[in-house]
C-alpha cells in the first residue's frame, strides 16, 4: 500500500511502506462495507509501549496459575476433609 492510495493517514511517523520502521507492529483489516473494500492498517511502534504493557502477558499468566494452583488446593483440603469425615 503506497501513501498515495491513502484516504486518511493519521501517523506521520509510521508507514506501512516505509522500511525505516521495519519493527513497527503492523495488522490489515480488510472491510467490505457498502459495495466497497476498505483496507484498514493500524501501526504500533515498538516504543509506544511501555514496560508494563509489555510484561503484562507475563503478569497475566503468572496471576492465572497462582489462583489455578490456590484452587487446586482448596478444593483438595475440601475432598480430603469431605472423605475423612
């Protein structure tokens, strides 16, 4: 997609085309709306993000194991008091 097929462009920084930027987290949507076909891009520079946007698949993940195995070990005190009586 070259710049002069663009109907709008609100990054002056970041283009598709533009190889400076070859880091730059890119995803296409293609829309069909009307009769017509929109192509949308939306552009994310690795340094727009910050650390804790970054971290925060890890931190997800971490915090849904934590409460897996907290859980785990509930409901095993429970079954094992719930056998014994």
């Amino acid at each position: 997609m070259t710049k002069n097929a663009l109907l709008f462009d609100s990054n002056d920084i970041f283009h598709a085309e533009d190889a400076e930027h070859a880091d730059v987290s890119l995803r296409k949507t293609t829309l069909s709306l009307q009769g017509r076909t929109w192509t949308i891009v939306y552009t994310a520079g690795g340094n727009q993000f910050t650390e804790a946007e970054r971290a925060q698949q890890t931190i997800v993940a971490a915090a849904g194991l934590v409460v897996d195995l907290l859980l785990f070990y509930i409901f095993n005190v429970y079954c094992v008091d719930a056998a014994t009586g």
